[in-house]
C-alpha cells in the first residue's frame, strides 16, 4: 500500500511512500543509519527528529554536526527528496509507521548502579513521548544500546500512556565511527529482535523487508528481543575484549624484548582467531566499548554472577591501566619528571575518520600530564576547539581559565611540535605519518622524545633523525630512561 503524503520539498509536492519511518535522535547512529536507509529506498520516506534546533540545522547545511567519511555524499543524494531533518517532533511521530528511537544512553553517573548502569532517561522521555502523540498503531524501533529487559519495559511504557497499540523491536547497530558508511553499506549482519507472537513476527519482517532492498536476506536475522539486546553488548565486549587482550601482551613484549605486532601477526594468522583487533595501542574509546562493557558488567552482577560479571570488568581495568602505562613511560622517559615541559599530543578524537571524543584515551593522557604539570598542546585534524575544551574541563574538574595555565590548542601539528620536549601520539590521523619529522626536529627541545601510542611512525626513520623513540609493545630505546 502506498501513502500519500507531502515530501516538504520544493512546492509541497505529492510523493507516494511505500512506508514513512522517523527516528528520534539525529546523532553518530541516528543520522547515519537514516540516511542510508533514505539513500538505498527512494519510495520509504524518513525523517530525522531532534528536539535540538541548531542540531536538525546543521544536518540541513552544507556542513554536517558530525564526520564521518561518505556521509554528506550519501545525506545529499536523498536530502529534500525523501530524506528530512525536522524539529517537530510530534508532527513525525504521528505520520510515521515506524519510529526508530536512537538517543543516549550513557552511564549513569549518579544514583543506583552509577558508574555501570546504562542511564535510561532519555530512552523513556522518548516513548512517553511517542506514547503521548501517537494516533496510529506504531512500529517502536530501539536502536539505542539498552541492556536486556528494555523493550519489555519501554513496551509496558506504551501501553500504558499510550492511545494506540505499538510494537516493539530492536535492532542495535553494529557500526564502527570512520567505517560507518560502508559498514551500512555492506553489513556483516541486520540483528531484528521482537516477540514470537504473530503481530511481533509481523513487525520484524515489516522492518526485515525495509533492510532487505540492499542487504542480502541470509544476513537479515531475527532472533527474540532479549537475544537481540544482549548480542549487542557481548558483541563489543568480544572486540574490546581483543583490544585489552593484546595491549596486556604488549607489556609483556616491552619487559622481554618480543614485539607486539610480530605476535599479533603470528596469533591473527590462526583461522580460529584471525587479525581484526590485535592492534596494540594507547588504548580503546568511543562511546560504546567502555558503556557497553560495564552494562554488562552491572547486568551481571544484578543476576548475581559476581564472577562473571569481575572478568568483563576486567577488559575496563585493562584499559585504564594501559592508558596510565603509556603515561607512566612519558614521565619516566622524561627522567621522572615533565613539570613545565611542553608535550605535543597529536590527536584527540578517540581514533581516525572522527572528529569524536567520546572516551578517548587522549583525554586521561592529558588528564594526568595536567596533573605532572606538563604544558600540553594539542592538534587534531576535525575535532572543535570548544569540544576539547569541554572534554578537558569536565575530566580535569578546573575552569578554562586555570585549564589554559597549561594547555595550548593549536591549529596544525608542526605548530603543536614547535619547542616541545616530546611528541605523544593518541590518534592514528594518517597526516602524521608524512610529517617532515627532521624539519620538526630542529624546533624541538633536546633531547627530543616521540611516543608513538598508535605505532603507526617509522620508528628507526626517527632515531636516525636523533628522535628518542618509545614505540607500545616494541623493544626499548636504549636511550630511554625507564628507571
């Protein structure tokens, strides 16, 4: 059945729709994920919804609110056509037949279960909102990461308040920030959870369908909705599982002289294994890995499996410690001490292709130079000023006035080196692995240090240079002081 409606774009038109879907959220998932949706259905009519004004303008401008490669390309293709980005919220739920809900869903940092607990407040708002317009019956989409039991909540939510009947799904999304696109694109799999009643298994295929114009069926799965909810959070439990697993490796590396990429190469060739995700860093981020690991964790403990619940926590600690070892190498390499002494951070998004911050080890980097006293200055290629500002605040707990005291944001990597005591590298921007490092050189303080928390610098290019060079999971600089 096709519906006609107005597509708002160039003399209010009639267009037919095959399906009207709008997602509440114009975020990294909520954008994205629509967007491709309109791009591939040029009959499926979607619309974006956020309460945010200045977000929802920036989506309608030549100048997205988030990078991500491929993604103007993509909005532009169906912006105005079948693609729109709308602050009247009420108006897009009641047209839609499928409401995709795609807010935060941060940790809780107060209250029962801080600090683990996924904070569900924005998620309710939503469907008490959707409950409170809706006219129609209603398709209810989490795309949100929620923990397990959410849909059965959020639908008791609908139920309750609302004055239609709903059905509710979940779809989690299993994108990479900088891979988005493509990941959208050509996807490893579509998980679809509902109930395995009829109207639920009629929901399912309704959205299996929408997926199906551009992704294969056999990767279209279905599963129960509690299935669906967990199989995202154990999903990147797994991979940032990886990641804490190899970094413990590269301190074993660095104490007995192997190197670490020469044993995730050996390892990752293993077909039971293979080599996605063996790449020792300064440590993981984004707003996923982190979150969805302590829900777990907080899930865990909640049934009672105390134990199982310590070892997920485990790839976390993992983390941290990590970050404070790359930290730790900064000031002993220093000889004990980096008061005063200007360190260039390259790199604060939380990895390449991002201008995301989210968890990004950069932050506790410089987090605890801040605390040693060190001058830090920064450069990142795509992340905002008043974003690192923000960031750094909020982690250090100083105003920006006393924040300023030691750091300097500047506007190219050469200018961030310019007089520095070393360079600390936090994001793997491919710009800086074709840095003219001996022009860089003769403008640093000596003995000049690189550490290089990506490994992803020509490391006996630079000693030739006269660089002292700590590289994660590599044999020891003789040069450094490690004492």
């Amino acid at each position: 059945q096709a519906f006609p409606t107005t597509d708002g774009g160039e003399g209010g038109k009639m267009s037919e729709f095959a399906v009207k879907i709008a997602c509440i959220g114009a975020g990294y998932v909520g954008g994205p994920t629509m967007a491709m949706i309109a791009h591939k259905c040029p009959d499926v009519k979607v619309t974006v919804l956020d309460i945010s004004t200045e977000r929802i303008k920036a989506w309608n401008s030549e100048s997205l609110p988030i990078y991500e490669p491929g993604l103007f390309e993509v909005v532009k293709s169906a912006r105005g056509t079948n693609l729109f980005f709308s602050d009247a919220v009420d108006d897009g739920i009641r047209e839609a037949d499928i409401i995709f809900v795609a807010v935060n869903t941060p940790t809780k940092k107060v209250g029962l279960g801080a600090g683990r607990a996924a904070d569900l407040t924005f998620w309710e708002l939503a469907a008490r909102r959707i409950a409170a317009v809706a006219e129609t019956p209603k398709i209810v989409v989490e795309k949100s990461t929620v923990p397990i039991k959410t849909a059965e909540a959020i639908s008791a939510v609908l139920h309750a308040a609302g004055k239609t009947t709903f059905d509710v799904l979940s779809n989690p999304e299993f994108l990479a920030e900088g891979t988005a696109i493509t990941d959208l694109t050509m996807p490893d799999r579509v998980l679809i959870g509902g109930t395995t009643d009829e109207r639920g298994l009629a929901a399912a295929q309704k959205l299996a369908d929408v997926y199906a114009r551009w992704v294969p069926r056999e990767r279209v799965l279905t599963t129960n909705v509690w299935s669906s909810e967990l199989s995202k959070l154990v999903a990147n439990s797994f991979l940032a599982q990886r990641v804490s697993s190899i970094n413990a490796v590269s301190a074993i590396c660095e104490a007995s002289g192997a190197d670490v990429d020469e044993v995730a190469r050996a390892v990752g060739m293993d077909t039971r294994i293979g080599p996605k995700f063996l790449k020792a860093s300064v440590g993981f981020g984004g707003s996923c890995f982190q979150k969805d690991i302590l829900n777990l964790v907080y899930l865990c403990e909640s049934m009672g499996l105390a134990d199982v619940a310590e070892y997920f926590h485990w790839v976390v600690k993992m983390n941290d410690l990590q970050k404070s070892r790359f930290v730790g190498r900064i000031i002993h390499g220093m000889y004990n001490t980096v008061t005063r002494k200007r360190i260039a951070l390259l790199g604060f998004a939380f990895k390449k292709d991002t201008g995301d911050t989210r968890e990004s080890a950069a932050i506790d980097i410089c987090k605890q130079l801040i605390a040693e006293h060190a001058s830090v200055a920064i450069y990142d290629p795509k992340v905002e000023e008043d974003q690192i500002w923000m960031d750094l605040t909020q982690a250090c707990q100083m105003d920006l006035i006393e924040l300023k005291k030691w750091v300097t944001i500047s506007s190219s990597a050469a200018e961030a080196c310019d007089g520095a005591h070393a360079i600390a590298v936090a994001t793997e921007w491919d710009e800086f692995k074709t840095l003219d490092y001996s022009k860089i050189y003769d403008g640093m303080s000596k003995p000049s240090f690189v550490f290089d928390g990506r490994n992803i610098l020509d490391h006996d290019g630079l000693r030739k240079i006269g660089f002292v060079v700590y590289a994660i999971g590599k044999p020891l600089d003789g040069k450094l002081n490690t004492v």
